[in-house]
C-alpha cells in the first residue's frame, strides 16, 4: 500500500493505481538543474517496482503493453502546473 498524498485523499471505495517517474538533476555550480536527458521527449523512466495499488492484496494491475505511457517532461511540467495552480 502507498503512502503518497494521491492515494491519501481518495475515497475508501475508490481503487487508485500509480506510478513514480524519474527526473535527473545535474549540478551545475552551487544548484540543481533538469539534466537534459530527462527532457529528451520521451516519456520519463518510471522505477523499477513498477506500478502499485491501494489495496491491500496484489491487483490486476494493466500490462505495461496496455498501460498508457509516462509522461514527457513537458507532460509532467503541466500536470504540476494543474495541479499546483487549480
């Protein structure tokens, strides 16, 4: 069972599936910046674990060839912004 904000804040009857991505920083003096890599156009690397769920027993989770591919760093960019700015 995740711990994140998102499952969090559903509803108890609600099943929630999610996924973490990966975006590389570099330093670059005395502070971070996005490592261009992570903004290649390509969807961003998700972890190793995969997708999980809410629930307390193993789900069906969709086959990654049936899941809908993870975000570009733009994609990313405006879910934070919709999110952040609703």
């Amino acid at each position: 069972m995740s711990s994140s904000a998102a499952v969090d804040d559903v509803d108890g009857d609600e099943h929630v599936i999610e996924e973490h991505v990966k975006v590389y920083l570099v330093r670059r003096g005395d502070r971070w910046v996005i490592d261009p890599v992570s903004d290649d156009g390509y969807p961003l690397d998700g972890l190793e674990d995969g997708p999980s769920c809410n629930v307390g027993h193993r789900c069906d989770l969709p086959h990654p060839d049936d899941s809908p591919a993870l975000p570009t760093m733009r994609q990313l960019l405006h879910l934070m912004q919709d999110h952040y700015l609703r």
